[in-house]
C-alpha cells in the first residue's frame, strides 16, 4: 500500500480483499473483491466496498456533509468515499466544542454526519438532533470488536457502562445506534525518552518534583482532573471513588493538589491544542506532557526520541463516532459513510497515528503493509495490534513496535473512560481557580 | 447646424438617455425632496446615520441583546434552558476568582500600555523629526505597518521560533557565549506575553502619535529651540501636551484590544494565567454558555466603563 493509501496494488488489493472476506466470514462482505489478476471486474454488494484502483463508481446526486475533527475529516478520506460510492462528499474540519455549538444552534441542518467525541455526543441526542441508525444497516458492524457489544469484555467499564451507554440507545438489545464508534484509544504521557533518561510508568511524573518546570498539561478541565484522581486514588493519597465523575469534595481535592504544585512551578506550559503539544516536546519546552498517542508518533516523525507510558494507573480511554442528522436529505450517503469508516480501510489508515478501529475489518488491509518498520520484519498489524517484537510495553530506546505493547495489553490496563461528569459546572469552576492560581 | 437638426440630435440623446416622462418625473421628485429636505434640515442627519444603525442594531445590537438575555439563562448539557435566574453573576461575582482573574487583566494590559507608549514615543518622534525625506518617512511608516498585514495569529506564533529553547535568540545567546543553558524565562512566562502584547500593539500607538506629531506648528518648534529649549526640554514642554491627543486615540485602541486579549496569554504566556476574555472561551469549552455570557457582559462592562473613564480624561474629537 502507498503512502497515500489509495493507490493498493493490484496484488495487494487482491490479498487484501480475500483475507478480510475470509477474517469476516460475512456473506455480506465476502463477495467484496471478485477480482482476477487478469480482468479488473468488481462485483460489488455493497457502494462502500473497496474498488481497484483506477475505478470510479458513477456519480449518484447524493451529496454527504459531514463535520469532525482534522483527525477524521481529511480530504483524502473523503476523496475515496467519493471515487467508491459516487456520492458527493465535503467535509468540515472544527473542535469538538464549536461543531457541537453549531448544531445546537441550527446549524445541523447544513450537515448529515457528525464525528465526534462521545462524551459530547449525548448534547445533540439528548436535543433531538440525531436518528437511531439500525444495527443492520451497519454492515461491517459483525466484525465488532467485543469492547463493544460486550459488557464483559477487555476494557468495559461496568461501574458508568462505557462505552455501551453512549453507543447503544438501548445497550441491553443492542438494536440501534446513538452513535457508530469510528476510532477509538486511551491517553497517557508523552515523554522525551533522551532528555529524562528512563521510563515514565506513572501519571505520578507529572507532578515529580523531579521534573520540575519541565512538564506540559492540558487545558482540559474534565481530563486533567480525571488522571491527577486516578493517580492520588490509585496510590492512595486521596479518597475518591470514581476518578472519571467526581464529587465536589473528591474534586476540590484533586484541584487543591494540583494548585499546589502549580504554585511551586511544577508546570512549565499548559497546552491547548495538538499542534501545540507536538511542538513543546519536539523543541524539548517540556520533556512531558499529558498526551495523545497521535502527538507522540508526530514527534517521533521528527526524528525525535518521545515515548508514549504504559502508566500503572492505567489509561484514560475515550471513542469517537459518527452519528446521523435527524432529517438529513442525504440518508443513503450517510449510511454509506459509516459503513466506509468501518469497512477497513479507513481503519487501517488511521492505525499508524496510534487509533484503533472498532472492528477487526482493518487487519486485512495492515497485514498488507509494512510501512512503520523500516526493517520490514513484522507488518502493520502486528507492529500496532500486536506490539511489534513484544507484545510488552518498550522499555529503553530504541524500540521496535508500539511503545505500549499490544492491543490486549493496553485495553487490560484503563483506568478510566472519558465520561462526561454530573457535575462539569463545578469542575470547570475549579479548573479556573486552577488556572488563575 | 440647422434647427432641424439640433431638434433631431436632442430627440435622439432624448432617447438614448431616458424617456422624457421619466425624465420629467426624476427631476420634479429631485426637486420635491430638496424642498422637503430644506424644510425638514433635521431628516437629512438622520437618513445620513440609518444605514449604518441598521447594520449596527442587525450584526451588534441584536447579538449584544441576546447574550445579555443568556446571561440570565442556565446551561443545560443539550442547550441553554430560558430558565431566568442570576445565579451566573452571583456565582462569577461572589467567587474570589474572577476577581482576581480581572485584576490580572487590568495589570497585564496597563503593562502592555506603559510599555506601547515607552517604545512608540521615540520611534513616532524620530520618523516625524529624524526622517527628514517624505518618501523615507512613507517608507519607515509602511515598515511599521507591513507586519500588520499578516494576520494576527501569525504574527504572534512568529514568537515561538524566536524565543523558544532552541529557538533564535537562545541559539545567539548560547553561541555568543553569553548564557550557559537556554533562558526558560522568554517563553511561556508573564514576560512573553507581554513581549508579544507589546508588538502587537505597538503600531496602534505609533499611527496616532505620528499624526499628533505631524500637527504640531514647525514655529512653536522652532521657537523653542530659539528660546534655548533643550531637545528633551522640547519634548517634554512641547511635544508631549501638543500629542496628547494621539496619546489617548493610540490608548484606547490599546486598552479595548487589550482588554479582550485571549490567544498571546495561551500561545506564548503558557496559558497558565488566563485573562477575562479566555475565561469566556474556557466555559464553552464545556457549553456553559450562560456563564460565558454573564462573563461577556461583565467585560463589555469593565471595558465600557474604562473607555468612558479615559473619554472623560480627554475629549477625543480634538484629534
């Protein structure tokens, strides 16, 4: 596979194709690619499914207006969709925060999808703005990984139900989606291995005295709270019962703290964007910061030695998804949207920045490629699903594979997901005394 | 040319131009509107400001109205809820924070003005005094202005290059010998902020004073240096009362920008001290709108009640 991602091979088009009908076992997706290596016939079920390259399905007089973040809504994304299905696709790039304003204020009636955090999505169910997309009309969705279907599996929360709750209008029957999940991680510190010179295992580094004026937080007043309790709670230095929707005394706890070692000048930056977390530990501004696993690879691209934790606290996990405009114009290119997102390709296109896709559909497509190891030895699947050399967390540098190890290992260490708190009000209260402190 | 023939040119650019009837008609209801308009001297002011308080009470009344009416609203997660209470000003008033956060505003953009006004005063006085050839006074000027046609957001990113650990002045530092180990202190500290405030602003005051400068009578310059005035004498005695003017015109232009400072405080402060309008972003952030509104209102407030004081200190018509 190229770098661009749509320009597969012809061989690996073909091995691609067959190993993800075969992974499936779907009859749906299993007529996906009948493709000879002489002729270049598609016989297609489904306008979402893969065409060789060079193909282009005719176009369709629907048009799909989505909006997300720049990590979802990318241009090439959309041009694929486009040259697959037929349909007409634009997209806006925004922040979390504004694509949720603009469609509380009206504006989701310029859109059909919406791709967002789902902590943030239940601001739009809740105002009516979207519609239960069946589970049928999803097709790749039986190749779900069982995180989420399952409330026993690897990484489910059974205390706040995440992620089922704010997947499932009804998580028990499981017959509708609030929200398709598209990608999905969990967050950690972003460190630069050669400046401090051993391995950060604990949210507790970032408030070491040891590393003093050298350490970058978020300006996040739910997430940043949220780890500071997971490590005081885990480490027994404060009660807290659950680190991912405090109480107001838990909080002010876990503020007070925080002020605390701000005052002593603990804190070197307090980021605010993606950008700008990549920037401060690429110049080396701070030597950690709490992270995203995205940072730490756009880092690393640079040519410069960041590591992402394997935290003994555990990781802060969170989902992104796609969900449905109540009235959208544009139905059929919706559907066809979300069944592209999980059709694989997508997938596997975001794995190398460190996301996971909600199903398995993507292994075909990075067993396929060896583009993260220079040395060629393990392919993309097993250097981002599997860990590369060991499925353990690196330790040292420099390493090969996924600085946490394997998909198993990280899912089976969460501290908590990402939920959106009782009380936000009082934690952005709080956050501001924080900030002013 | 014959009688016929100037009859006929007439009829033709008669027709050219317009139908006589409507001609007839324009200019009877051009002369009626001047009749009505000399009688009525007091309609013309008014239908000369309507359109522009049309577009004032369309894209700055009607939103201004609307936040002070949210402000008075709740949050709800999905939503403001009409629910009318005050608890948004009691909470954002009772709390130590906002007044401390304010307090840091009115510190910071003081801060931001002494220094304008320290670094623009010379650089004015030296392109109207100094600068003797009027195309290198343009071109000085433009040098001053060119910045500012790059957006904002550049100009003050430009800063994390150039002041960063590795960035230009610390490499020069280092390599002169000068510092061991890279100053922390040029980027996201209070004194980076103001650094990039200072060149934010800083033509803001230049413009105005130049122009007050430009106003001021060559013989009153001269007359002083005859009665033996020092240049500083002269500066101080002469050309500061006499620029006072643009002195105020460039602080207020200051101070209302200043005041509604949010990006230098995250970029190149650190955004470890927010100021009252990043306080406003932080509470959308997590869709509390209502107390984002009530903190809007009460810096519109604050802001209003600084521009009046300083209109009081100085009448600015007299620019």
């Amino acid at each position: 596979m190229s770098d661009e991602g749509t320009q597969v091979s012809r061989r690996e088009f073909v091995q691609a194709g067959l190993q993800l009908g075969a992974a499936l076992g779907v009859s749906g997706l299993g007529g996906l690619t009948i493709v000879g290596e002489a002729g270049a016939q598609t016989k297609r079920q489904y306008p979402w499914e893969s065409l060789p390259t060079g193909e282009t399905a005719p176009p369709t007089k629907l048009h799909l207006r989505t909006i997300g973040l720049g990590v979802s809504v990318q241009d090439r994304f959309l041009r694929e969709f486009e040259r697959r299905t037929g349909h007409k696709a634009t997209g806006k790039v925004t922040g979390l925060t504004p694509m949720i304003t603009e469609w509380l204020a009206g504006g989701y009636r310029n859109y059909d999808t919406n791709e967002t955090n789902a902590n943030r999505n239940a601001a739009l169910w809740n105002a009516k703005l979207l519609q239960p997309i069946p589970v049928e009309k999803v097709v790749p969705w039986k190749a779900a990984r069982d995180l989420f279907t399952n409330p026993k599996a690897l990484g489910h929360d059974e205390v706040s139900g995440w992620p089922l709750v704010e997947i499932w209008v009804n998580p028990t029957t499981q017959k509708e989606f609030k929200l398709v999940p598209q990608f999905f991680n969990c967050d950690s510190i972003g460190y630069r291995y050669d400046l401090i010179k051993e391995d950060v295992t604990s949210w507790g580094s970032l408030v070491d005295p040891k590393y003093k004026g050298k350490v970058g937080i978020l300006n996040d007043s739910l997430l940043t709270p949220g780890w500071c309790a997971g490590y005081m709670k885990k480490n027994n230095l404060a009660q807290i019962k659950r680190s991912d929707n405090m109480t107001r005394k838990e909080l002010d706890t876990v503020i007070d703290f925080l002020i605390k070692r701000k005052r002593e000048g603990q804190f070197r930056a307090i980021w605010e964007d993606y950008g700008q977390c990549v920037n401060m530990l690429a110049s080396g501004e701070i030597w950690l910061a709490d992270s995203w696993n995205p940072v730490v690879e756009d880092v690393k691209k640079q040519g410069v030695v960041c590591k992402y934790a394997f935290p003994k606290e555990g990781f802060t996990a969170w989902f992104h998804g796609v969900a449905i405009a109540k009235d959208t114009p544009n139905l059929q290119a919706a559907i066809d949207y979300v069944n592209f997102c999980l059709e694989g390709w997508w997938g596997a296109q975001v794995a190398p920045q460190g996301y996971y896709s909600p199903t398995t559909t993507c292994e075909a497509y990075l067993k396929a490629s060896k583009r993260s190891d220079s040395q060629g030895r393990f392919n993309d699947y097993e250097w981002w699903y599997l860990g590369g050399e060991s499925e353990e967390p690196k330790k040292g540098w420099p390493i090969r594979g996924r600085d946490t190890g394997s998909f198993r290992k990280r899912w089976s260490n969460v501290m908590h997901w990402m939920v959106w708190p009782d009380d936000a009000d009082y934690y952005a209260k709080r956050w501001n005394d924080f900030l002013s402190a | 040319m014959t009688q016929t023939t100037m009859r006929s040119a007439g009829m033709t650019s008669s027709r050219r131009n317009a139908p006589p009837a409507l001609e007839v008609f324009t200019t009877l209801a051009v002369r009626c509107r001047v009749a009505f308009l000399d009688r009525h001297p007091g309609v013309t002011s008014w239908l000369l400001v309507l359109p522009g308080t049309i577009w004032m009470m369309l894209f700055v009344g009607i939103p201004l109205a609307s936040i002070v009416l949210f402000s008075f609203w709740r949050s709800g997660f999905a939503g403001l809820v009409p629910d009318y209470n005050v608890e948004n000003y009691a909470a954002l008033l009772g709390g130590r924070t906002f007044w401390r956060i304010t307090l840091w505003t009115y510190e910071v953009v003081l801060m931001a003005l002494a220094g304008v006004i320290i670094l623009a005063y010379p650089a004015a006085y030296a392109i109207w005094r100094v600068v003797r050839d009027d195309r290198w006074k343009t071109a000085v000027l433009l040098l001053c202005i060119v910045p500012f046609w790059t957006s904002y957001l550049t100009r003050t990113i430009t800063w994390l290059p150039m002041f960063g650990r590795e960035g230009v002045v610390n490499r020069v530092l280092v390599a002169l010998g000068v510092i061991g180990e890279p100053l922390e202190i040029l980027l996201y500290t209070p004194y980076s902020m103001m650094w990039g405030l200072w060149s934010l602003y800083i033509v803001f005051m230049i413009g105005p004073l130049y122009h007050s400068m430009t106003k001021i009578d060559e013989d009153v310059m001269s007359a002083a240096a005859m009665l033996g005035a020092t240049p500083v004498r002269t500066f101080f005695h002469v050309v500061l009362p006499l620029t006072r003017p643009g002195l105020m015109a460039g602080s207020l232009f200051v101070m209302v920008l200043g005041l509604g400072e949010f990006f230098t405080e995250r970029v190149i402060g650190g955004a470890q001290n927010p100021m009252l309008a990043g306080l406003i972003l932080r509470q959308i952030d997590i869709f509390q709108w209502a107390s984002a509104s009530a903190i809007a209102v009460t810096l519109t407030f604050l802001t209003l009640v600084t521009v009046s004081a300083m209109l009081r200190l100085f009448d600015l018509r007299k620019v």
